[in-house]
C-alpha cells in the first residue's frame, strides 16, 4: 500500500523509516556510486530531510519500504535552485505550483507494483494538491526506469560523465498514465484515494454538529 | 470570472498597507461569495499579524483567549506545506470542541481550507478560505477554486514579506532572460509550439519557464502573465 508521510511523522513508523533509508544508501551510494553520507546504520539522508520534506512511500506486505520519493515546494530550498540552477538556463524553478522531487528509490525486495504505485501517488499529489509539475535531480542511468513505467521525464538540462552524470527533469500530470497506474496495480481509483486518505487526514473528523 | 481574480492580484499588488491587504481578503471573499478570507502570519516567537474578514468581535475574542494555543488549524498546517482541508485536522480533545463550538457561533463557518505557507529563513503563515455549506458543495468549491486560491495564498505572503522587508525592500525578482524569451514569443502571438520551436527547447520546458515567470509577475495565468509583463516593461515586443 501507499504511504504519503510527513518527515516528522516518520517516527510513527520506524520499520518503515529504517528501511527506506537504508535502501537509499543501497541505491544511491553502493548501487549508482553517487557521493551521499550514509551513516553508521546505511542510512543515506541530506539536508532535504531535515526540512520536513513528504515522502511517498509503498510499502511491502511486512511493513519494510518497497519504494519512495520526497516531495519539496520549490517555493523553498530545493536541490535544483541550490545547487542545479546551471543547468536550467538559469530559470530559477519556483512556483506555488510546481513540487520538486527527488531520491526516486525502488528498494530490491520489491516487485514491479512498487514504482507502479509511486507513480500513482505522485499523481495523486497533483490531482489533490492542484500541482501541475513536478521538477527533479536524477541519475540519467534510471531514465530506463521510469520510461519502462511511462513516466519519462522531460530532460532540460544534465552534466558530468559516468557515475557523476546527473540531470535535471520535468513530469506533469497525465490522466492517462493515472488510470493505467491504476489498471497495473489491479486497484479502483477509490482504493488510491483511501490510501491517500488514511494518510493525510487525521483520526478523529470535524463534526458540523458541534 | 477569471478577471474578476486578475484585478483583485492587481489591487493585492499595489497594496501599501495592512488596510489595503485588508481590502484584498473582502473582495477575494466578495468574488467567491463565501464566509472568509484570512491571511494569517504566525512567527516563531509567537508574534502574529494579518488581514481578514472574520469579525473583530472573533479576533479579540482569539486574541483574548490565547486561541493560538490550542487552534487545531495553527497546529494541524505547521508541519506541512499542502493545502489541508479543515476536516483533515483533529479536532478531539474537550479545549478544542469548546474553540470549535464557539469559532461556530462567531460565524467562522463550518468548512474550511487553509494553505500552509513555509516562507524565506523560517517565516510561516496560513491562508483560509471558509463558509456555512455542506460537504459536498465545499468540496466542489475547492476542486473549482483551489488553484486560484494556492495563487491569491502565495501573493498575499508576498505583499506581506514586503511590508516586513520595509518599502521597496524586496522588490518582484526580474525575469530571466530565458523567461524574458518565453512570455515575449507568447506576446507576439505565438503558439507554445512555435515558442518553444524559436527557443529550441521542448513545449513542456516552455510551460515550465511560462509558470516560473507567472509566479514571478504575480499573474493568474499566461494571458495574464503576459499582460503584467507588458506592463511591467518586463519584455519588449
């Protein structure tokens, strides 16, 4: 199932949290040689999540990460606008309605449903949250990745060579991959929307009555 | 309807004061016939300011009571950055029922949705739409207006950091030249793919440097952005 998670709510679901960032620093460290800090534990964490960033997480049947990515406004800090700006042709990313997001990771436990399902949640972002664009540093090497899911992004801009080489990307909203998300995962737009729910919204509902 | 929201981020724009903030949140209200409009800046240390059509009668009262305390909406959008419908957030608890029967009575409404803004160096403040309906017409509202509203969020911080910066402190970021280039072609009536043809970059980079500058100039959409940019003599045709 599909978890939208705040930084600061990752405490509530330690098993979860231990082993996403431990499967980053399997990917983005050991696997695709990026230089990440991966601590003691192998986690593999930046300074983006220490800024309270929303993971979309799927989650496999025993409760360990199967796959995720973090959501950043790119009205504040963003990767792109610190440090990638250059190869944007100097155009500064930022919009109310645009979200960054990065550490696409896919862990290696999991099946094909996984990278199914972030794409799902990440539409489900944009349909909820009016957002019309996403932005995004990747390793070019996982491009291969994300058209096998139909979701390529828009390349504008990479540099370096090898495990160096790095790109910036664009995705919007496609209402066809959404539905097809869907079809793949063998769920109902209503079971995508319960997970979105059972996430953002709180236990206990306002009550008109009152 | 549409440029009934473009003067309304005109006025906002060349607002000078607080009073003039105030008189965006009553024509925002205006426009979409419901009960409020609230621009509400919270700072770490406690300190707040805003603008807002909730009666003075509610403000002293929240004021009075120290509602910051225990306000579910304060506390519910700190630690997020999407917009939050009011019947997301916790509203258990007996000091909180008491804060919502009463923010009810004071005619605050029964619905509401309210946009977390995470600022410049830690700088916070919420933006509210709320009214009287039911569920279901709500929600039908913020499918219709949530873009619009996230936009009208976003300006009104604006304004708000540049009262704080003092005047002419922090004036609109001039446009990059890649932007320059996008808005011009549009002004002279090109398609996006021509556009984006004449720059050699793809339609969907194009759209993205088009909201990259909306957002600069303030505007609601491209049309708009283009006729602020003109304005602005921002881009030379």
């Amino acid at each position: 199932m599909l978890r939208y998670v705040y930084g600061h709510d990752l405490k509530a679901h330690p098993r979860l949290a231990d082993s996403m960032f431990r499967d980053r620093g399997a990917q983005f460290a050991d696997r695709l040689g990026w230089s990440v800090a991966v601590d003691a534990r192998g986690h593999e964490r930046d300074t983006y999540d220490a800024l309270d960033p929303l993971y979309v997480i799927w989650e496999l049947p025993d409760g360990t990460h199967g796959g995720s990515m973090r959501f950043l406004p790119t009205t504040g800090p963003t990767m792109i606008n610190d440090h990638f700006s250059h190869l944007c042709a100097g155009v500064r990313i930022e919009s109310p309605l645009i979200w960054e997001c990065t550490r696409f990771c896919i862990a290696p436990r999991a099946d094909r449903r996984a990278a199914v399902g972030l794409v799902l949640g990440a539409g489900e972002l944009m349909l909820n949250f009016s957002i019309e664009h996403f932005c995004g540093v990747f390793d070019p090497r996982m491009e291969r990745i994300y058209k096998l899911y139909g979701i390529a992004p828009e390349v504008i801009g990479q540099s370096g060579t090898g495990p160096q080489r790095i790109a910036v990307g664009l995705w919007e909203m496609c209402h066809a991959a959404h539905e097809d998300m869907l079809r793949r995962l063998g769920i109902t737009r209503a079971v995508s929307r319960d997970w979105f729910e059972r996430s953002m919204h709180a236990p206990v509902p306002m009550r008109e009555s009152a | 309807m549409d440029s009934e929201i473009e003067s309304i981020l005109e006025q906002l724009q060349a607002a000078r004061d607080l009073s003039d903030l105030q008189r965006a949140t009553e024509a925002v209200r205006d426009h979409y016939a419901i009960a409020h409009i609230v621009y509400h800046w919270v700072s770490s240390t406690g300190d707040q300011y805003g603008a807002g059509t909730y009666s003075q009668a509610w403000v002293d009262r929240y004021l009075e009571k120290g509602y910051l305390r225990l306000d579910p909406v304060l506390h519910g959008c700190q630690q997020r950055f999407d917009p939050v419908d009011w019947k997301q957030l916790d509203w258990s608890g007996r000091g909180v029922q008491a804060f919502l029967r009463e923010a009810l009575e004071y005619g605050v409404g029964n619905q509401g949705w309210t946009l977390p803004i995470r600022g410049p160096g830690g700088q916070f403040a919420l933006f509210t739409a709320s009214d009287r309906c039911d569920d279901a017409q709500w929600s039908a509202f913020i499918a219709r207006a949530q873009r619009e509203l996230i936009i009208l969020a976003h300006e009104f911080n604006k304004k708000a950091l540049e009262f704080e910066h003092g005047r002419g402190g922090a004036p609109a970021p001039p446009l990059s030249p890649r932007e320059q280039a996008a808005i011009t072609f549009i002004a002279r009536g090109l398609s996006r793919a021509q556009a984006a043809q004449e720059m050699g970059i793809s339609e969907h980079t194009l759209r993205v440097y088009i909201e990259a500058a909306r957002h600069k100039l303030g505007a609601l959409n491209t049309t708009h952005a283009v006729a602020r940019a003109l304005s602005r003599d921002a881009i030379v045709l």
